[in-house]
C-alpha cells in the first residue's frame, strides 16, 4: 500500500483561501519565537497575537486532530489541506488547563464554527507565549501568502491567500495499514517528553523524514501515521510514556530509521521528545523501589515530614525502606508459538493465584476480595495481550513483550487528569510483575519485617499491602498514591495509618530509623524523644480501655447531660456495612453512596437490581430507623465507561452529582422509582448531590413526583445536600424546597477555600473547621430550623471529636458518621452539655483561622494528639 494515492492531484499548486481563527494582530510566521515555525519545518502559515479568547474555523472540513492538552487542533478541507491551530507556545505543559474545546474528534465544522475557548490571562501567565499559530501542515508553499486585508482581523473573516502544494500527506490519522510488507521495524520506543508528541516534535520528525525517499510510518498500538504528515502523527496522541516504533518501506528505509530512531534517542534542546529504548526499562522494575537518589532532607535537622492521611492512626515504629528485586528479562524469544504459549501459561497461572487469593479472602470478610477481583479482570484484559502478541510476533520474548505491554498501559491511566483511574494504573503494574514473576520463574518470598516497621516506598501496590504480617507493620509511607487508591482502602480495613503523598527525601531515610507516624494529624515524626513515645504509649493503653467503654454503651441514645438529643447514623455504600451499622449501635444510615451499583461495569444497573440492593439494606434498619439514600454522585472526576461525561479541564467544576442525574433523566428516573418503591417497607429518604441552584433543586423534585404519581407511592423526604457554598448562602430559599438538609463538609470545604482535599501538597491545609466553614453551617442550620427542617452532617467533620461539641452547639440534628465511629461519637455527646457547646460554638464563629478554633477545643482524644505536642 502506497500512503500518497493521489501524488499528482496533491502535487499540483493549489489557492487556498483561510479565515482568521482568532481576532488579534497579524503577525509573520517568521516572528515567532520557536524555529518549528518560524522556520516553516511544520508547513506555511501566519501567526495571530489575540485579543480575543474563542478559536473558530478558518475553512470547512473535518476535525482530524484535537490533542490531548487542546491548546492544538488540525481541520481537514475536503481539498486535502490540513490546517493545524496551534494556541500559544509550550502550552502542552498546561495539560488542558485553561482550555475547553468546543467540538469533537470527527466532526465536521463550518467556515467561522467555534471550535475552541481559551483563558487568555491564564495561558499568558503560565505558558510561554499567547501567540497563535495557523499553518498548513506539511504543505509547500510556493510563494509567500498574501494578506487579504491590513491591519487587525476580526475571526471568522477572510484574510489569507496561500499558493501551495503536496496537500494531504498524512494516512487517514490513526488508521490500520492493511499491506504489511516491506516494513523495516526499529525498536520498540518508550517516550519519555514531557507531553509526548506534540507539536514541535512531530513537525521536527516531519522534517527530518522529506529528506528520505522511503515511505516512513510511526506506529502506536497497530495504529498508524505518515510521519511526513504533522497533523496525522499528533492524531495519534503519543503521550509520555507512551511505547512506539519507526518503520520504513523503501530504498532507503534503513537509512531513514536510523536517522528518526536517533532523533528520537537523543532529546534535542529543541523541543524533540526524550525518548529511550524500551529495552533500557528494567524489566517490571517496582516503582514503589526506594530510590537510591539522595535525599534532599536533612535528616539532622528534619523533625518532621508531611503527608496526606490516607488511614488514620497514630503508632511508633522504626523505618523500612521496602525495596523489591527487578525481574530480569531477556529481548529476543525463542520462537513465535513457543512465547506465545509460555505467556499464557503464566496469565493461567497468575489467574489460578488471585482466584485463590479471592476466595480465602472472602473466607475472612477482607475487603480485598474485591480488589482481587478487578484484578482478576485485568489479567484477561485482551488489550493487555494483543499487545504483548504483537512484540512476540517481532521475535521478542514473553517477559519482554508482555513488560512493553503493562507498562504501556500503566503509563497512560498514571497521565489521565483522573484521580481515579490514575490510581487504577497501580493496579495494572501489580498485575503485570505478577504475571512477570511467573513468566520468569521468580517466586514472590514472603518480607520479613523487622518489629515494629513502618513502610516506605515511592509506592505500594494492593498486593504488597494485602499480605502484611500486622503483627510486625505498624504504618505505611509513600511518596506518591492517593487517598482513593486500592492501597489506602486495604490499609484502613487493616487499620493500618497511613500517609500518602509524602516528600520524595523520606526515600533517604535510614532503616531502622525511630519515628511516629501520625496520620490523623498528616505528618511523620522523626527521632522521636522518649517522653514522647511514653505519652503515646499511654495515650494508646488510655484509647483501648477507653473503646471497650464506648462499645458496652453502643446502645444508650445520644443525649447530653442537659437532655439534648442528637441522632447518630452511618455513612454506608451496602448491605455489609448497614448490618455492621445497627451492630455498633447506629440509629441508621445519613448517606447511602450509591455509586457501588453502578462502578465497575459495562452498564447501568436495571431498576429491579437498584430497588432489591436498597430492599437487603433497608431490611437491616427495619421499618423505623432513618435511612437517606443518595442518588448516583458521579462526574468527570468519578466517570462510567457507559455513561457519556465529556472530559473536563476542570470536573469538580463542571458536570457532577444532579446535573449529571439531570442530563442524563431516564436513568436518573429509574433510580428514583427504586428508591420510592423502597419507601414502602422502610423510613426512606432521598438526598440530591452536588446541588448549586435552586432550580436543579426544583427540577429534581418534579421528576420524583412524576415517578412517585405513576408509581402510586407514598411521598418520602427529599433533601439536598450542602456541599457548594451557594446553597449554604441561599439556605432560607433551599428550606423551602427540601424536606431537610445533609451537609458534605469535604467538598463544602474545598469548595470554600479553593483547595483540592487531595492536593499533595495544599491537601493539609483543607480542614473542616475553618471558621468559614463554621459560618456557612451555622446559616444553614438557622435557615432549615426556621422552617422546621432537619440539618444532618455527613462529612468527615461529624466524627472529628474537635468538631462535635460545635456542631452540636450549631444546632445540628443528626450526624452521620463511619461505622467504625458511631460507639465513640455517642459515649462523647453523652459527656456534654449543650449550653457549654452553644458557648463554645458562639466564640468558634469569631475566630479567624482553623487553629484559633481547634485551639478553643480539647482533644477528647489523647492518641489523636499530634506527636510532640
């Protein structure tokens, strides 16, 4: 197959009229700052300095490219001209931020369409330059363009002449070749650039290429792009770390791989991509290893290094730096059908482990039953195999081709802007060394560690954690991971503190060096005194005698000792947890989550399924305990493979919680008629998500109320959560509307102060008692009662024993905590008074900082005290 099907046709000098993408100041292509256009390696064009922020279509076509970052896209005319709009310069390193495309891949758009919005003032601080760039990618031009109209254009009008040839060089982008032969390969490639293949590489790689004769291809996952062709090598979305190889077909295609292999190799100040052979990758090398880099801390002078909680805790411990060997692997195979069959061998055997692993898990009720589970599903990802197939079909070994395999992939879920699915890509390293292990006969050998051990690694897989002797680990520490990741749940099922997130010098740390790892309080005390390690030894002795206390009184109501009644229900996500709830002596459930019905499969579950999960759990609070189900709270931050969520340069900020129930009714719909014919044999409420404006409010209410008619059902209470200060601020109206209010202190909180509660380095900064906090509940809590509503908290405030007496003296009705809390949220009421926490809830609301409020209350518990205080 030949890639140029119509040579002549493109060859031929062609007028090629564009409108200007963007208002601003025409500058010439020559001006601007960077040699790949500049230059002209990338094709003829014109620059524009803008004074607008909205890119539009200069001519009509069809979306051929629209990379990953979108400050870049490429239209196709029906002539075969392939326009690039590049927005700025050396903005691929903002990875989205600031960008938000208006159209999608495919589609056709119309001359002056509005493709694209940017934030000029974010784009000019952060990027290199604003200055727009539009050229006709790989084009020839056969004089200098002409300017139609001086001076300033405005979008969308017509002001450029091009004369130009050799149009439409690129393979349609991302295609399959169909005639394979002839192709000299080179080696697998692993890019390592800072926002892969973008612009200034792939034009440089274009360049280079014209001085060949051979045809010359880059190939990525069996897809496939003319490396001649700019915009046909950015569709195919060659991110870091992504793995590709250089072909070649032709006199001098040896030659020509040669030369775009070494540019590849080499990282040329330019701008090209820092690229290096795959085969230079230790094999299933652990990224959670120690790095032997030194440390930047100073450890005579560090006494303390922060961290994100990812389980809470406090205990004492000694440092051990887990470090794993690297399973060694060699490149060439020993034969087509014999790797092939010794890497299904070994996924046969991976398999027949994790199911083991699954069933005496589930034996014990561990939660990493589950966790398994997914990986059960990983190792039959058929992705996973065709890919390490088509290394063994290259004559690579098993071990080889199946590293390039789960690397690759692990690679690209680790760049998506996805706290969750980021985490995921832990999860396929796992599976990949375990599959890696059996392919190279490496058995995986119990650690033994030392009494006492605190773990630190750059990171920690869900199989590293799910094995550990509790008797001799008392903490885990790394420098990366998050707090949804798999490894955070198994260490708090483990009751395990843990603390993510964490400075990269901790990886210095000497073994056996003493410390304290005090999650609750985000940070890892190093070289602690002794009086410090008796205080929290007897503040631990005090917190066992303490709980056993609490557990006997699990039944005894809430109340203070002036008679004032406050509710305690759980936050629960199924059957499991309700029972556990009633066990320690919750009077209900404040929040359902109900996204584990809809996570981890290909589709929505039916209303039937939905209606018989809630009818187990309603079974377990019986008809009179309080039960508040939550509907589907998902967005771009926590998407569905089956439901269509565009990607967002900012979800917590864009479609989340109702507005998704809201675009997407008819599933939101059969989730309301399951939860109404619940209604019937248990005290059901309902609670919306995510709710910023009334009339998202209003408009929940109406379609419950049509289900409700059709159905013929009784009424239940619906409430709305507040989680977005909007609703805190217009809580008198909201009352109106809603039968009671819950409110969501995390997201409330990170919303109030504008920090992300994972930000690795902000996150310790986010706390729920932050004044402005205090201020926003108390206003909610006035607005509800003062139309006989209820306010509940669901937050991770309701069980933060500082926070308890102020939300009792705010007026809170109810609060709705872990199940593992409720015994000792309700021995700490039963201490109180309310008068004394109205008064202390009153000087709260003046202060001006967290501190200054966490300073007004003590420390109920004394093993919770930061170490060293």
């Amino acid at each position: 197959m030949t890639l140029d099907t119509n040579e002549q046709k493109r060859s031929a000098a062609q007028s090629l009229i564009l409108c200007a993408p963007v208002s601003g100041l025409v500058v010439p292509l020559s001006q601007v700052p960077d040699p790949v256009f500049s230059e002209k390696i990338a094709g003829p064009g014109i620059a524009i300095d803008p004074t607008a922020e909205l890119i539009v279509a200069p001519i009509a076509g069809k979306i051929t490219q629209l990379h990953a970052s979108h400050h870049a896209l490429t239209i196709t005319a029906d002539n075969g001209a392939e326009i690039l709009i590049h927005v700025g310069l050396e903005t691929v390193k903002l990875k989205g931020e600031g960008f938000r495309p208006l159209v999608k891949l495919g589609e056709e758009v119309k001359v002056g369409q509005s493709l694209l919005e940017f934030d000029a003032d974010l784009v000019a601080r952060k990027a290199k330059s604003l200055i727009t760039i539009m050229v006709v990618a790989g084009a020839n031009a056969e004089a200098e363009p002409k300017l139609l109209s001086p001076g300033p254009v405005k979008s969308g009008a017509k002001f450029i002449e091009f004369k130009i040839s050799a149009l439409g060089l690129g393979q349609a982008p991302g295609s399959r070749d169909s005639a394979e032969e002839g192709w000299l390969p080179s080696e697998p490639l692993i890019v390592r650039a800072d926002g892969g293949l973008h612009a200034r590489p792939a034009a440089e790689l274009a360049s280079l290429a014209k001085k060949f004769k051979a045809e010359i291809r880059l190939k990525k996952d069996g897809r496939v792009a003319n490396v001649r062709s700019l915009s046909a090598v950015m569709s195919l979305e060659v991110g870091e770390g992504a793995v590709v190889t250089v072909e070649a077909r032709g006199t001098d295609a040896k030659e020509a791989v040669a030369a775009l292999a070494k540019v590849l190799h080499s990282a040329a100040a330019s701008g090209a991509p820092a690229s290096t052979p795959a085969q230079t990758a230790p094999a299933s090398q652990k990224p959670g290893a120690a790095k032997p880099a030194a440390s930047k801390l100073d450890f005579s002078q560090t006494t303390s290094v922060k961290g994100i909680n990812a389980s809470p805790g406090c205990n004492d411990g000694q440092i051990f730096q887990l470090r794993s060997a690297e399973v060694k692997v060699v490149e060439k195979g020993s034969g087509v059908e014999a790797e092939r069959a010794r890497l299904q061998a070994a996924i046969s055997e991976v398999k027949a482990d994790l199911s083991r692993l699954i069933g005496e898990a589930k034996k014990k009720k561990d939660p990493s039953a589950s966790i398994f589970e997914a990986h059960l599903e990983l190792v039959d990802d058929p992705e996973l195999f065709e890919s390490a197939e088509s290394a063994i079909k290259k004559e690579k070994s098993a071990g080889y081709a199946w590293d390039l395999s789960f690397n690759r992939v692990a690679a690209q879920l680790a760049s998506l802007n996805n706290q969750l699915l980021a985490a995921r890509a832990n999860d396929v390293r796992d599976v990949g060394r375990r599959v890696a292990r059996a392919l190279s006969g490496v058995k995986q050998e119990a650690q033994v560690f030392p009494e006492g051990a605190v773990l630190v690694a750059e990171d920690l897989t869900p199989s590293d954690v799910a094995g550990l002797d509790q008797n001799r680990v008392r903490g885990l520490c790394t420098t990366t991971g998050g707090a949804t990741s798999h490894v955070a749940i198994l260490a708090r099922s483990l009751d395990l503190p843990a603390l993510v997130g964490m400075e990269e010098g901790i990886l210095g740390l000497p073994n056996g060096t003493p410390v304290i790892i005090d999650a609750n309080n985000g940070f890892l005390r190093l070289n602690p005194s002794a009086a410090e390690l008796a205080d929290l030894k007897n503040a631990q002795a005090k917190r066992q005698l303490r709980k056993k206390a609490e557990f006997a009184a699990r039944e005894e109501p809430a109340a203070t000792t002036d008679g004032h009644r406050v509710e305690i229900v759980a936050n629960i996500k199924g059957a499991g947890e309700a029972k556990q709830a009633v066990e320690m002596g919750g009077e209900g459930a404040g929040l359902l989550r109900t996204e584990f019905l809809f996570m981890n499969r290909s589709e929505a579950p039916t209303e039937e399924e939905q209606f018989e999960s809630y009818r187990a759990i309603a079974e377990s609070f019986g008809p009179k305990r309080t039960f508040v189900i939550r509907t589907l709270d998902v967005g771009g931050d926590k998407p569905l493979s089956y439901l269509p969520i565009p990607k967002e340069e900012n979800p917590f900020l864009g479609e989340r919680g109702i507005r998704v129930s809201l675009r997407n009714e008819e599933s939101f719909r059969a989730q309301l008629r399951a939860i109404l014919r619940v209604g019937a044999i248990a005290n059901v409420h309902v609670m919306y998500p995510m709710v910023a404006a009334l009339h998202e409010l209003k408009r929940a209410n109406q379609i419950l109320e049509e289900e409700r008619a059709k159905l013929g059902a009784k009424k239940i209470p619906a409430g709305v959560m507040v989680e977005v200060p909007s609703v805190a601020l217009l809580a008198s109206h909201f009352a109106e509307e809603a039968d009671f209010f819950s409110i969501g202190s995390n997201d409330l909180t990170q919303y109030t102060v504008a920090i992300d509660r994972g930000h690795p380095k902000l996150a310790a900064e986010v706390d729920g008692l932050d004044p402005s906090i205090l201020i926003l509940i108390d206003h909610a809590v006035k607005a509800a009662h003062a139309k006989k509503k209820w306010v509940g908290v669901c937050g991770g405030i309701a069980g933060d024993p500082q926070a308890v007496p102020l939300l009792v003296g705010l007026g809170v009705d109810e609060l709705s905590v872990s199940v593992p809390s409720i015994p000792a949220v309700k021995a700490q009421i039963r201490g109180l008074t309310l008068s004394e926490c109205q008064a202390l809830a009153a000087r709260a609301l003046k202060m001006g900082t967290a501190a200054e409020v966490r300073a007004l209350v003590p420390n109920l518990d004394p093993s919770d005290k930061p170490a060293g205080e």
